[in-house]
C-alpha cells in the first residue's frame, strides 16, 4: 500500500459522535471516550508512513472534521464543510483539532473557528488553505484516486521522510530542522530508488520505485 484515500461512505464525510449516546446512563465519560476511541485513531493516522488523501464528500463535524485534519492532502466536493460546533454544547474542540488548525489556518482563523463554531465552506476551505482544491461532487472520487495515483508513483521512503520532517518542523528550530533534513536525505539517498530515480531522469523515462 503506498497511499490511502479516506471519505465518506454516506452522504457526510463524517458528522462526528452521535450525541444521543451521551444521553444513555451507559455512556462513557467523556475524557475516557477521547482517549480510547477518538485519540488512537488520530494517532494512527499521522503515524502512517504513507501519505493519506482526504476526500471530503459531506460536511466534516467535530472529531469528523478532525478526521480531514489529520489527513496529507485533502480535496472538498463543491457544498462540503466543516463545522467545530463544540462550543454550542458546551464542549472543546478534541481528535487533535486544537493542534491541527492552527498549523493548516494560521492561529487567528483557527481561533475564530474553533471558539465561533460557524460552518467553514468549501470555497473558505481552500481560500484559507485547509485544502487543495474545491471539485465538483460527482468528480470527487475520480479526483482523488487520481491523486493518489499521483501520488503511489513517488518514492514510498521519500514520501514518508518528508512526512516526517514536515510534522517535526513545528516543534524544531531552523537548525534542527535542518539537520533533520540533512539526516533523512542520508537515508533517502542511500535507498534503491534514488538510484533508480537518478537512473530514470538521465534516461528520460519515468521511475519504477519498488519503495527499498
């Protein structure tokens, strides 16, 4: 597997807990049903080493919005959203969205965002950089498995060191993240499809990466 296309399988991407299951007297407490259920799925997300392209058929809510968040490349059918509407119950925004937004918006838009609870459309979406692009929604599935057609024909230990470095960058300065680079360029250069890249380029024909 080198890319993973994630949407949703009705007519929203994902709409979040259903809030009727914290009115049942079985219910769990909350704190325990973030950490169990909602966290280790966002977790295993960012772990992956292969890029994740979100599509994002419907409106995206709460941790459902955090769900597209944790992806690598989103696209957004035309009338898609999201919404963190968790101040409107007396909630925080949770599945990572607090530390998601700022660094796809910027501080002052995930601000507005998280703590206003408005629907972000799919237009402001792209306009505020939360995805690549707006598509039509009959096009959209076609759209992504075209861009994870993309992107399954770039090298597999080079894609998954430019995750790595592109998350880590946050929390580094310059300098550690230079060296960062300078560590996994090692290792990327030292791989089978480097030299099948170099190879290919001065042949003039495309790369068979086999992702050793």
């Amino acid at each position: 597997v080198r890319v993973v296309v994630l949407t949703g399988a009705g007519r929203a991407f994902c709409a979040g807990q259903d809030l009727k299951e914290r009115l049942e007297a079985d219910a769990a407490p909350l704190a325990v049903e973030v950490r169990e259920r909602y966290n280790p799925i966002i977790s295993a997300m960012r772990r992956l080493d292969q890029p994740i392209v979100g599509a994002i058929n419907g409106v995206a809510a709460g941790a459902g919005a955090s769900l597209a968040f944790a992806c690598d490349l989103r696209l957004i059918a035309e009338g898609a959203s999201f919404v963190l509407a968790c101040g409107r119950i007396g909630l925080v925004p949770d599945s990572g969205a607090t530390w998601f937004l700022p660094r796809l918006v910027g501080p002052a838009k995930a601000a507005e965002l998280a703590l206003l609870g408005e629907s972000l459309s799919a237009v402001d979406a792209e306009r505020f950089g939360l995805v690549a692009r707006v598509v039509p929604p009959e096009t959209l599935a076609d759209e992504a498995r075209a861009l994870a057609v993309r992107v399954s024909a770039l090298a597999p230990v080079a894609l998954a060191h430019t995750k790595r470095a592109l998350e880590r960058s946050w929390s580094v300065d310059l300098d550690a993240a230079l060296e960062d680079e300078a560590y996994r360029q090692g290792i990327a250069g030292a791989t089978a499809d480097h030299a099948e890249g170099m190879k290919a380029f001065l042949e003039k024909r495309p790369p068979r990466f086999i992702g050793e």
